[in-house]
C-alpha cells in the first residue's frame, strides 16, 4: 500500500525575490549558455544593466556610456542622470521598484517590468552599484543578492550618472566566457538606434549618424546590393531596406524601444505586409508577396509606448497598440510606409526599376522552380514521416516555435553510428539530429536549383524551415557536428558553403556553430578527464600522475552514448561560424571554395596543422 502524501501548511514556502531567480534564471534572462551564442544569459545580464543607461540617453541624460569586460567583471557607467540616492539599493533589490513605472519619467522605455538589474544583482556573486547626483553618491555592494555594504551619502566632484560592476555567478552560467564579437554587435544596434549616442567598450568607440541605414550597411557590402539603401525616419518610426544581389531569403532587423526583437512580432509582420502592399500599389501589379520580398535585407525600428512582449527577454512584440492616442502598430506602421516608401520610388525611378527588375527575376525563378519546389516538399515530407533523416525533438512536436524556442538545437552529423551516439545521448526535449548520407555536394556557383534538386539539401531546408525567411528558422542552434580529422573538416566546410551560398543570414545572425568534441580521454581508476588539445591533454596527464590510460578518440561514433551525454548537454562547447566583415559573402566563398590559390593552401597549412600532425602521429 503507498503512503499518502500529506499535503500541510508545512509545504506552503515562500521563496524571497532573489531566491525565486536564482531558482528560475530562465524567466528571468531566457537561456542560460557558457557565451558561445549571442542570447546566452551573460549578454542578457549586460544588456539589462544597459537598458537603463540607454533609456537615462532616450530621456535627454547622459550622451556617453563606458563598458569594460576584464576577467569576467563587466563595469557600466553612464552620464545620466543617477538613481536617486535614497533608493539606490531598493531598484536593484526590491521587486516591483523602480522609475519605470513612473510614465512621465520614462515614456517609451525598454525596461517596464522594474525586474532587469534585480536579476543581474540575483545571478552576480559580485555586484555594485553607484550612483552621483547633486554632488553626491551613495553605493552598495551585493553578493548573489544579499547585500553585504551599503555605503552612507557622501560629497563627490565625480560627475553625475551610475555605475554598475558585476561578475556573473559561475555556479549558475559555469565556464562562460564573453565573445567580443557578441558584445560589439549588441553595442552597434544600440547606437544605430540612438544616433548621437556614444558607447566606449574596452577603449573602442561605437557611434552611429545615419541609424538603421549603417546596420545595413554593416551587414552587407556595397557590390552586393541591387539598389542604394532607402531609409525612411519619423519621429516613433524608422525603416531602410535594400534588395540583395545573392541572397535568396528575406532578412529583417527588427526593435521596438531600442530592444532587438530577434523574433519578430506585431511590427515586423506590419512592415513585411506594409511593403508589399506600397510596392504593389506603385506599379500597379498584383504581384506575388514572395517575389518582392525575396532577397531583402532590411531594418524597421518603432517606439510604443508601454510595449507588451511574448517572454522577459523581450525578443518578441505582442503589442497591437501604439499607445498615446497613435493609431494601431498595424496601421500605424502601413500609412508610414505607404506615404514615404511610394514618395521615395516617385522620387528615385533609377531605384524603383531596380526593384522591379528584381521582383520579375523572382518570378521567372519561381515559375521555374514550381514543378521541382512541389515535387521536393512532397519528397520532404515523405521523409519526415518516416523519420529517417530528422529526429525532431518535443518543441516542435506539431509546431514551429514556441516556449523554448532559445534551446532549440539541430545537431548536422553524418553517419549511423555518429548520429546513433548524439541521438540516444541528447535532450529530446530540445534537441534534435539531422543525419548526412555522405558527404554533401559542394554547392559553390550553383544556383537555388540544386537545393530542391539534391536530396540532402531539401531535406535540410525543410528540417529548419528557412524556405523563404529566417522568421520560420525552427532552431535557434544549428550545430555540425563531424570528425575531427580532415574528412570530418572537409564536410564541415561544404555545410558552411551551402549556409553561405544560400542562406547566408543564418550564419550572419549566429545561428551556426561547429562542435567541439575531445580528442582524448584521459583516465585512472578514480578519475576521467576529456581533453580537446594536446595541451589540455598534457595537464590531464600531470594532474593524474603515474600512467594514466589515454585514448585517442578518431571518430564521434567511437564515443559512448553515456560519454556523449557531456559533450552535448550542460559541458556543450560550441564554436561560433562568423562572418569575416573585411570579406563578401562572394569573396569568401571564392577563396574557399573556388579555385586553389597560394593563400587559401597558405590558410589550409596554418590552420589544420595541428590535426594533421595528430592524424600523422595516429598512422
């Protein structure tokens, strides 16, 4: 017989604010992540301390704001107008505080919920936070929450403003380590959005004049656009938009507030319809939404007041409403469009051609592609039925994207005994495996053709849903995962070629990522260490002393499911693809995969020779 659970006053806890996040990081800051992906909760804990400096730039305080990041201690000051002294602790410990909630002080403000900096404060093992005004400070020091020195009022001559000091908490985030290149492209759409705002980051300054229109530039290079730039700016809305010359896909850039809506919402899908409807209404053309959509690359930016968005991270607008008497976000964004993008076109007929020239090529291309498109997807979803190349995980059970969208990941192997290992190893919550026959066609000067003409191909477009537009992309994380020998390297590369030829924006946004797994095992009888170098595996020997056995793994099919649990799960390490901004989508896919010159042989030799000197040791 089961004994009865007794159900008392006694399982009644109340938790204290702290406590409850750290318990639940993930309502609070989304993923958690070591910070090998630009929304991994240490840039969510920069971004929530920035948030009220930028806000402090919105309200007419502060044109600077200084951020350093040295041996994982993150230092923001801003030149607003500080935290008022009396209240310096209560706003970053005290749910349900802050100026926020105060309208008139802060009308078109990102950080409405008064939670950010208590959750950087909760999630810190070390946090500070100062404040000047008047001639005066006050500060105090916290440690995951708790307060452990609160400083009296005090004279100063420092200017006024605040600054916060804070290193997140290892226990929570584990060996994180923040990536430069996450931290600059976060800082750029901040100034993009506020021209006129300057952001110093480890001494290099970020300023922008021409808003969205340098965030296209800066994701795009000149050879690659059909058209100059259209950029169109009111005093809550702003737009710029361009056609691509190679892109395929559609590429948005969406903020409401200055909040960098990675997933849309309410106004991105306002500005898709607005665009469509204004260019259609121009030519006078009922022409298919696809093809004028296809291959843009573009940015819309609103202020609303009081935004509602769909999580705490606030990557996604639910609002309908503009607030303030404005007209809906709908219709609000539609007339803009539909008055300024069709006085742009009278005005600049050299670009309104371009533009048409483009959505007939789209249709030609459409057109062609009809019989082999219908014939691919029946083929895709034949295999999707019988499972064989997509194990898909419990998110997207019946759906694309919702609640746990952030750890979605789609692991790329080829293999059965590889994708056999990662299969029985992963989270079937949130991960999922895409199985390789083979290695995959190089896709270099082809065209979209050969993406519905190869097996492999369309079935790995139809896996991550990206057919059109990265808005459908089904996993945040695209991860290779192949040996680490030079087969292994050799299909990692045709996968980046097909992303770059063909879905470039997926690797631009940072969705790609090649897995690290170990070469080595290091082991004795009461310890095993995975090494992922030569040097790692030399202080693995030290430290275990004596003779340690040591395995040299060749293949991921080598690894145990029981092993492969740690190289997939909370001790993922994951190396970002990023793009080169000196280079062209073009220009790199013609130094890698064009025809051999002595700089990609001289670039082969330096980069692979410390595993083809493994592979050597192994013969």
């Amino acid at each position: 017989m089961t004994k009865e659970t007794k159900y008392t006053e006694d399982n009644i806890r109340s938790l204290d604010w702290k406590e409850h996040i750290r318990m639940r990081p993930g309502m609070y800051i989304g993923k958690l992540g070591d910070g090998s992906s630009p929304d991994d909760g240490i840039y969510i804990l920069l971004k929530e301390v920035l948030d009220n400096s930028i806000d402090e730039y919105v309200m007419g305080a502060g044109k600077t704001i200084e951020i350093s990041i040295r041996d994982k201690q993150v230092i923001v000051r801003d030149y607003g107008r500080g935290i008022p002294l009396g209240k310096v602790v209560d706003v970053v410990s005290k749910m349900n505080t802050g100026g926020k909630y105060d309208s008139k002080a802060f009308k078109k403000s990102v950080g409405l919920n008064g939670v950010g900096t208590k959750a950087v404060n909760a999630l810190s093992t070390y946090f500070k936070v100062q404040s000047i005004r008047d001639g005066r400070t006050a500060y105090a020091e916290f440690e995951r929450g708790a307060l452990t020195l609160k400083e009296t009022e005090q004279e100063t001559s420092l200017r006024k403003g605040t600054k916060v000091w804070f290193v997140p908490d290892e226990t929570i985030f584990g060996k994180y380590k923040f990536r430069n290149e996450y931290v600059a492209k976060m800082l750029k759409n901040y100034v993009y959005l506020n021209t006129g705002l300057t952001i110093v980051f480890n001494g290099e300054k970020y300023y922008s004049e021409n808003g969205l229109k340098d965030l296209l530039k800066e994701n795009s290079t000149e050879s690659d656009l059909r058209y100059p730039i259209i950029h169109l700016k009111d005093s809550d809305i702003e737009v710029a938009l361009t056609h691509s010359k190679t892109q395929y896909s559609e590429e948005y850039h969406s903020f409401v507030n200055g909040q960098h809506t990675t997933q849309g919402g309410t106004h991105q899908a306002a500005f898709r319809e607005a665009v469509v409807k204004t260019i259609r209404e121009y030519f006078g053309k009922n022409y298919d939404a696809s093809d004028i959509r296809k291959s843009i690359i573009s940015a819309v930016s609103v202020k609303v007041m009081e935004p509602v968005f769909e999580s705490q991270t606030k990557t996604k607008l639910g609002s309908t409403e503009m607030g303030g008497g404005l007209p809906t976000v709908r219709t609000f964004i539609n007339d803009f469009v539909k008055t300024q993008l069709d006085n742009y076109l009278h005005k600049h007929t050299d670009t309104a051609e371009a533009i048409q020239r483009k959505i007939l090529q789209a249709e030609r291309e459409r057109k062609e592609l009809s019989g082999i498109r219908k014939i691919a997807r029946e083929r895709a979803k034949k295999a999707s039925l019988h499972n064989k190349k997509l194990r898909d995980c419990r998110v997207h059970f019946g759906d694309t994207k919702k609640e746990g969208y952030l750890d979605t990941t789609l692991f790329i192997t080829e293999g059965d005994s590889a994708s056999g290992s990662i299969t029985k190893s992963r989270n079937v919550n949130t991960q999922a495996v895409f199985s390789l026959k083979g290695k995959p066609l190089n896709s270099y000067g082809l065209t979209k053709k050969i993406v519905y003409e190869n097996e492999e191909f369309n079935l790995l477009q139809a896996a991550l849903n990206i057919e059109e537009s990265l808005d459908d992309l089904r996993y945040n994380n695209i991860v290779i995962a192949t040996d680490a020998d030079v087969d292994g390297m050799h299909i990692r590369l045709l996968l980046i070629t097909f992303f770059l030829q063909f879905f470039p924006e997926v690797i631009k946004e940072g969705h790609l990522y090649i897995l690290e797994t170990p070469l080595f095992r290091v082991r004795n009888k009461k310890e095993t260490i995975y090494c992922y170098s030569e040097e790692e595996k030399q202080d693995a020997i030290n430290k275990l002393k004596g003779k340690p056995e040591i395995t040299r793994f060749k293949g991921l099919g080598e690894i145990s499911p029981n092993e492969f649990v740690h190289f997939i799960g909370n001790d993922i390490r994951l190396d970002p693809v990023m793009l080169d901004k000196e280079m062209s989508v073009e220009e790199m896919l013609s130094f890698y995969m064009g025809k051999n010159t002595p700089d990609r042989q001289k670039f082969i030799i330096e980069n692979l020779k410390v595993e083809l000197d493994l592979i050597e040791e192994e013969v």
